[in-house]
C-alpha cells in the first residue's frame, strides 16, 4: 500500500506535488497517464489518495471519464480532482458520481487545504483507541491494527477473528498501541455506544463522532465541487450542534477532558486539525463558567469554526505556524485575515451563522493590549468566549503528548499556562480571574495546589 499517485503531463504540477510529499515523508508514484493500464494493470495498485491532474482537460465534460479511468486501474481510498477553475455544478456532480472525493483548484495547490486533507486520509488513516475500551464478549465491526514499527505499516489483529473472548482480548491488550481504520469510526462510535459501560468510554465515542462529522464540515467549507444549498449547510451545522451536546452531555459526567482528548487525538497539535479538541476543552469550561447548554454548544461550534480561514493561507505559513517560526510581513497580513475568512467560508457554504458566533470569530486573535487581529479592538470589549478560545489553543499546544515520553502532568501544564496567561496582556482582568475560576470549579486545577508552580 503506497501513499499517493499522482497522474499529470505537467511538470510543474507533478514537482508541486513532489514538494508537498517529500514533506511528510509520503511514498509517491507519479504516472503521465493512465489509459495504458486499462490493459497492463500495475502489480501494486493500491494507493491511500490518488491526485489526478484535470488542468490539460480542455472539454470539461471528459472529467468524468478521466476518473472513471482511474478508478478503473487503481485501487485508491481517497481521490482528488484537480481542476483549473471552478467547474459547474452539473460537471461537479457527475466526477463526484464517478467517484472524486474531493474538487481542488490548481491555485489551491499552494495552499495549507491540501496538507489538512493529505494528513487526514494519509497520515491520520489509522487512529489509536484504547484496549480498556473494548468488551469481552462481544462481537467486533470493525478491525482492530497494530503499527510495525521498523515498516511504518498497519497490520490487522483481527484478521482472522471478529468475536472477542477474554484471550484474544488479552492479547490485544498486550499490544502497545492499537488502531482502527478511519473509514471504520462510525463503527467503533456505535460499538462503543452500544456496550456502555463508563462515561470515559461514551464520552469518546462522542469525541470520535464529531471529529468525523468536523472532517465533513471542512470538506462542505472547502471543496471546490460542493455547492451547498441552505438546506445543506443548516443540515450539517445541526448535525455538528447535536453532536457537540451528546459530546457534553456525557463531558458533564466525566469532567477531565483530557481523558476524552488526548487518548484519541486525531491530527497534529497545533493544527486545524485539532479544532474538535479544542471545542472538548470549551464544553467543560463553558459549563464551569456559567454559560447555559445552548450557549456553550455555540461556543463549541465557534471552535470548530474559527480556524477554518486558516486552510486558505499558504502552506509555506501553515508550516512556519506550526513550528512556531517567525512569518514575513505578507505572510502575517494574510494570516491576519483568517478569523475573517473563518465567517466568509462559513457564509458562503450558507451555514447560519448567528451573529453573536460571527462576531466570536472574529475576535478570536483579539487582545486586551489592544495588538491583536483583525480590528484591533480594546481589551474591555473582548467577549468571554473568544478570549477561551484563544486560550485554549494555546493550552492544547502546550498539552502535547511527546512520542516515547511519560505521560504529562495535566494539572501541572494548565497551572503553568494560566500563569502565563495571567502574566501576559493578551487577555482581560475579567476573562482571566472568570476563567480561573470555571478551571477550578471544573476540577481542571486543584485549588490545593495552586501554589506549585514552577
Ligand atoms: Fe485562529
């Protein structure tokens, strides 16, 4: 099983893409075209996502054909279509019929998009669970993985067995890291939900589902071939609303959200990719904080949210944020720009947003020193929510769980962050002496130890 395959005459599309995978390391064949394989099929034909080039297509209704064809002669998971201009919804619908996933421009090769999209189907296929979450006894619908290491491949456990009595479920334990196949989190969301058993266990399966249903979310905001209707985009925000409650209905119950987080992550720290965490963290504050269901499911959805805009800038800044480099100054003033392209992608996808969460958005890069971004608005004038917001990303940054390391004194990690942030002018008195208040009440630091700081 290989990472990508790239179909393309042109060289300097094949050289963007080249680019992107020596990046992350991913395995790439690239071919210059696909019909001879019709006949002579390649051995190895399995591709995790596959790039097809459509920018040389002059009629655009041969699109269709051309995924057609390389569905026919590859095997791949995920297939992207990469298209010059925006193409009509008729033609989007039938390369989507034909079997595309996924509709990019050619200019949108630059951008962070395609790194969310590669590191979700390639990089974040197989995601970890945990033994104690399965139940013996019962019969499994899903695989279960485990990482050769030295191969960087996943093998199935469970190839040969689905029922799991107590042995096989002790040799699964005894595996240190287990994963499941993304395709597969529908699966294991309603195996967990259906052997209840603990709230940790519930909460999760909750947490896995709206990370799925985030996954959608972004793929509505920032596919080229979807043409959302209001019935479409109030759909889907309804469903992302549901399942953040059912997630915070059972976070009530469990209260400790890196319980919940931090042993399913789901893609890189620091990244877009981490928005359904951050909204976990905000349920659990938001409750502590005062806010009632309904506004702290908001706050939850203005999380998921917020950082979409920041899947337009170019990959070279997405990268530079990540590691926490200095950006140039048109790379900043582009950066500054996404919480208001958070509301534009949202807005013309026609999600309904209300204007409260519109303006919640907007002032999530706000600061109280009046330096923050887009607006530059004073301290007094910045809402509860945003300023959370803005915390909690950074607080999820600091969580981060190193490989091969010990497991991290949570307590100890927010402590020290909220001292920061006290330290520092970037949030109001207000917010701050609010916020140390709900983490408190939330049991997320120990009033016993508040002097441990270090
Ligand atoms: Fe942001």
């Amino acid at each position: 099983m290989r990472d990508l395959i790239v179909v393309s005459q042109n060289q300097r599309f094949i050289n963007d893409i080249k680019h992107i995978a020596s990046e992350y390391s991913f395995e790439t064949h690239i071919m210059h075209e696909m019909d001879s394989l019709v006949d002579n099929p390649l051995e190895e034909n399995y591709f995790k996502v596959g790039i097809i080039d459509g920018t040389l297509t002059s009629a655009k209704n041969e699109l269709g054909g051309i995924i057609q064809v390389a569905r026919m002669v590859f095997d791949m998971e995920f297939l992207i279509l990469v298209v010059p201009k925006r193409v009509e919804q008729a033609i989007a619908e039938e390369v989507k019929k034909y079997g595309a996933n996924y509709i990019l421009l050619d200019s949108e090769l630059e951008t962070a998009k395609v790194d969310f999209i590669l590191s979700q189907v390639i990089r974040c296929a197989f995601i970890p669970i945990k033994a104690e979450d399965l139940v013996v006894d019962t019969r499994l619908t899903f695989d279960i993985y485990h990482l050769i290491a030295h191969k960087g491949r996943f093998l199935p456990i469970t190839a040969f067995f689905k029922d799991l009595t107590e042995k096989r479920l002790e040799k699964i334990r005894a595996v240190n890291e287990i994963y499941i196949h993304r395709r597969d989190l529908k699966a294991y969301g309603d195996y967990l939900a259906k052997n209840e058993g603990n709230e940790v266990r519930l909460a999760r399966a909750k947490f896995l589902s709206l990370n799925d249903s985030y996954i959608e979310l972004v793929q509505l905001l920032t596919d080229q071939g979807e043409f959302s209707s209001f019935e479409k985009g109030k759909k889907l925000l309804e469903r992302c609303r549901q399942f953040c409650g059912e997630l915070l209905f059972h976070l009530k119950q469990v209260k400790d959200p890196t319980l919940i987080i931090n042993n399913s992550a789901i893609g890189d720290f620091g990244s877009v990719e981490r928005s359904p965490a951050i909204a976990c963290y905000a349920g659990v504050i938001g409750l502590d904080y005062g806010l009632n269901e309904e506004k702290t499911i908001d706050l939850m959805v203005c999380c998921l949210l917020s950082d979409i805009g920041l899947l337009t800038i170019p990959r070279g800044s997405a990268i530079k944020l990540k590691h926490d480099l200095k950006l140039n100054s048109e790379e900043f003033r582009e950066y500054c720009r996404h919480p208001l392209v958070s509301v534009e992608l949202a807005l013309s996808r026609k999600l309904p947003l209300e204007e409260r969460i519109r303006e919640y958005i907007h002032q999530t890069h706000e600061q109280a020193d009046a330096k923050g971004f887009p607006y530059q608005l004073v301290g007094d004038r910045l809402k509860f929510e945003p300023q959370l917001i803005r915390f909690l990303w950074g607080l999820d940054k600091a969580s981060q769980i190193k490989l091969n390391t010990s497991r991290p004194d949570f307590q100890r990690i927010r402590r020290r962050f909220l001292k920061q942030a006290q330290d520092s002018k970037t949030f109001n008195s207000g917010f701050l002496i609010s916020l140390e208040g709900a983490m408190k009440r939330a049991g997320l630091i120990h009033r016993e130890t508040e002097r441990d700081i270090d």
